[in-house]
C-alpha cells in the first residue's frame, strides 16, 4: 500500500511490459501479482516529488515514459531510474 493512500493516480503508461502510474508528485509501479482467483494488485511507490501535470502529459518512447511537471520535462525508464530530460540544457529535440 503507498504511504499516501489518498493520492490519486492521475495518468498511467505501459512500457517494456511495466505499468507505470503518475500522481501530481509520485510515481509508483503497478503490478499484478499472484493469479486466479487469488489476484491482486501491487503498488510500488518509485519516486517521491516526480509526478505529472494531467493525465495528458504523460507518453512511452522506446524504453522510457516522458512526463511534463512543473519544473520541465522529466524521463523515467523502466526500472524506475528517473533522468531529467530538458530541450534547452541538451539543445537537441528527442
């Protein structure tokens, strides 16, 4: 369970097979565990003070999500390793 149980997930991407949920300022994994009829969901808290904007800026490419919060655009890949990604400090488009 997060720690924050009221914090709603806002946005949601699929990535290399990994759901991967956004908040306003958390991001968690989220997977199915166990199976039949014994399923249930698990919610890992990933990174604390990264979260999105809205539900629309939030995008998969490759092996990354690239979400926009309000300090720039922001990369998570799939093993939650989070990368600061910014037009104006690489200079370069993605």
């Amino acid at each position: 369970i997060p720690d924050t149980p009221t914090n709603e997930i806002i946005a949601m991407a699929t990535v290399s097979g990994k759901l991967i949920g956004f908040s306003r300022d958390r991001m968690y994994f989220i997977q199915k565990e166990g199976g039949g009829g014994a399923a249930f969901m698990r919610i890992v808290e990933i990174h604390e003070g990264y979260g999105t904007l809205t539900a629309k800026t939030v995008g998969a490419i490759g092996s990354s999500v690239y979400f926009l919060t309000n300090r720039g655009l922001k990369t998570v890949t799939t093993q939650g390793k989070r990368l600061t990604t910014s037009l104006l400090q690489t200079g370069r488009m993605f």
